[in-house]
C-alpha cells in the first residue's frame, strides 16, 4: 500500500506516500489561509468604525501577528522545494535582533524588559537561517511565556577562545529538576494546551546547525539556555 487519501476542498484524494509531507504542508496552507482571510476583512471592517487609539494598537497587533501567519505558511511551502541544508554566514547578534523584533507584539503586551549585552565583536557562522530563527523564537517565547508582566529577558552573547556563547535568561517561573531533562522530549508538555513541539524542534534545528545546547533553570527563580557556536578559522 503506497497510498493514503487525505481532505482537499471538502472531498479526500489519493496521495503517494513519498509525497506526503509536500501535499500536507499545501493542505495546511490552504486550510490555515482561509480562516486569516476572514481575520483580515474582520480587522479592516473594525478599523473603520473604532476611533479609540489604544484600541487600534491592538488592532495592529492582529493584523502583525496575521501577516506574519502568513508569511510563514509561504516559507513553509517554498521550503518544499528548496535545499534543507542550504546554509550561509550570518551574524549571531543580526539574527537575534531579527528574532526580537519579531516577537516585539508579545514583549509589549506583557511588559516585558529587554537587557542585551553584546559581545564587543560579533561572530558570523554558516548556518540555516529560518531554522535557526524558528529555533531563537521558540526559546525566546517560551522565556517570555514564563514571566509575569514586568519581567526581564536578557540576552548576553560571549566570545570565549573557540567558542562563541549566546544566553537567552529569564526571571520566570523555572523549570522544575524533575521536568528539565524532559523539555526537548518530543510532544512533552507542561503548558496549558501545549503541543510539545516546539522545544523538540528545536533541538533537532541546533544539532543540525552544530549548535549545542544546554538549559539550567531552577523554579520560581528563572531559565538559562545557553548556545554554543563552535568558531571556524578557516
């Protein structure tokens, strides 16, 4: 048997096994840019008859964090048809600026504090870069989803002979000794309707990256997760 059905536009169709994750991943594609279509004609309908500005900021917040839904769902589909270990030098701190900046909606909303303490010298490294900004986000979402409002997230980068460090800290709730060897454990999960993916992808984008990981965290106290970048002198 080399072949399953699957639901496209309210009928199933057969599908090859070899080519499953291509036909899911412009399943979900279609299937997700429906209901954002509906968000988006919602967005502008309301733009139109509220006057309140700070409810506009969070109007603007919607319509941000809609377009970047969507953004990643045509990522996704061009990452079908692309190198997956395609890679290329990038700045270490150029690309964690880029992460936060992305998650600056979430920062505002919770009133959360950033403090960056940049190495003096940066670092570039060959790597994948929309793995590795899937697997930053990931790390800097869930420190942001650990803190109350008023936290702080920090971000401090070290060069060390041959290594170049990145700490991604945070004041939040921790994480329990019982629960730490368990966070990249695919589908393992202690938030309220978490899936338990998003640690255990990124894992596997920073073993692929050759970029260890190691996590220190002790509750009610806060969350340590440190990156090493091994430096090249070719």
């Amino acid at each position: 048997m080399n072949t399953l059905t699957i639901p496209r536009n309210g009928h199933t169709v057969p599908v090859l096994l070899k080519d499953i994750p291509a036909q899911i991943a412009s399943v979900l594609a279609h299937e997700v840019r429906n209901p954002l279509t509906n968000i988006n004609l919602a967005i502008k309908m309301l733009e139109s008859c509220i006057k309140d500005a700070e409810a506009k900021v969070y109007l603007d917040i919607i319509m941000r964090s809609s377009t970047r839904i969507n953004t990643l769902v045509t990522e996704l589909l061009q990452n079908q048809h692309t190198d997956e270990g395609h890679t290329e030098k990038h700045s270490i701190h150029g690309l964690v600026d880029e992460v936060l900046a992305m998650a600056e909606d979430r920062i505002r909303l919770k009133n959360i504090i950033v403090s960056k303490e940049y190495a003096a010298q940066d670092y570039n490294i060959a790597l994948n870069k929309p793995e590795m900004k899937i697997a930053l986000t990931n790390i800097i979402i869930n420190a942001i989803d650990a803190m109350l409002s008023g936290g702080e997230l920090k971000l401090i980068t070290k060069s060390i002979d041959a290594k170049f460090i990145l700490l991604i800290e945070d004041n939040g709730c921790g994480i329990g000794e019982e629960n730490l060897k368990s966070i990249f454990r695919p589908y393992y999960s202690n938030k309220p309707g978490g899936m338990g993916l998003g640690l255990a992808t990124t894992h596997d984008i920073l073993r692929l990256n050759r970029v260890r990981v190691s996590v220190e965290s002790v509750e009610m106290e806060g969350t340590r997760f440190s990156l090493m970048f091994k430096k090249s002198f070719i």
